[in-house]
C-alpha cells in the first residue's frame, strides 16, 4: 500500500452486489474511473474495499455505492459524482422501533399504493426516493433532498399523506419562486 493511499470499507447487502459491479464490471469500473480509485469486492459477503490517493474521490465512490446498496440504479448514484447532489439516509426502524409489522406499515406508508406515494415525493420535491430493507434513502439536489426528507419523516410520523403532499406542493412553489427549478 502507498504511502498516501486511503482505505474505505463498507458493507452492502449481498443481493445488491451484482447491480454494484455491472454487466461486465462496467459500473465498478465507471465508478472507479470518475473517482480515481480501485474498488474490491466480495461478492459472497457484500463487503466492499475502496482504495486511493485522494480523500475526495474515496469519500464519492463510498456515496455512490452506499446508494446502489440502499436500491438505486447506477445511473442515479452516480450523480453523487456532481457536486451539488447530495444523499440522505432515514432508518425507519426509529419510528417503527423492533414492530416488524410496524416497519411494514411504515414502508407502505412512504410506498403507496402502487409506489404513488413516492413517486409523488419524488415529482413535487424534485428529488429521488428509494425504500430499501429497513432505510429510505434519497439523492438529489441539497434543497430537494431536504424537502423530501422531510416529507418523508412526516409520513413516518403519522402525517397524512394529504397533509404531507400539500406540504409538498407548496414548497415546491416557493422553490421554484426562489429559482431552485431543478438544475440538473
């Protein structure tokens, strides 16, 4: 190991390896490639080496998979690699607690019918929301990603999703007055 070379390792579960590495490698390699480092996985166990030299290349390619561990595609992991993207991750078992069925409920909740629910967080606040194992992560722009975090604790919270979406929408307007309109 070099002298300035950094080491991260993480852990991603086992069924969201494949997706981590690509048909043929060739999403560890994009992701190796635009953050400068080298990424070793252990396919059997979900465990995930990331090495380098430069503290910020690590710390994007660890965002990234982190996202593609929590139910992403790639594709939008990988606008973690642009600076103005940012990734929030909730737990839901600290508003379900132990319950099994509680934190079922609570899927559903930020779920919906047919994935409405979050396809609605998503289109008001402009942002991206994946329900994953016991987590609800989100990526997109600061402003975005706080709105829909936001959203999304209310709905953990017991709000209604009426409540919640009005919330929504009227963010959504005071962003877009502000001229947060989504840049990407």
């Amino acid at each position: 190991m070099a002298m300035n070379e950094f080491l991260v390792d993480l852990k991603i579960p086992k069924e969201r390896v494949a997706v981590l590495i690509g048909k043929d490698g060739s999403i560890k390699r994009a992701i190796e490639k635009s953050t400068n480092t080298s990424i070793t996985v252990d396919s059997k166990e979900g465990d995930v080496i990331i090495r380098g030299e430069d503290g910020l290349g690590l710390f994007n390619a660890k965002e990234v998979i982190r996202a593609v561990g929590r139910g992403f595609n790639p594709e939008i992991a990988e606008l973690l690699l642009k600076t103005d993207y940012v990734f929030e991750l909730l737990d839901i078992t600290d508003y379900a607690g132990k319950s099994k069925t509680g934190l079922l409920r609570l899927k559903g909740r930020v779920i919906g019918r047919e994935g409405k629910s979050r396809k609605q967080i998503e289109d008001l606040s402009e942002a991206y929301v994946s329900v994953y194992g016991k987590t609800v992560a989100i990526i997109g722009c600061p402003e975005s990603a706080a709105v829909a975090k936001k959203a999304v604790e209310s709905l953990l919270g017991g709000s209604t999703h009426a409540g919640v979406y009005k919330w929504l929408e009227k963010q959504r307007r005071q962003l877009k007055q502000h001229g947060f309109d989504n840049q990407a």
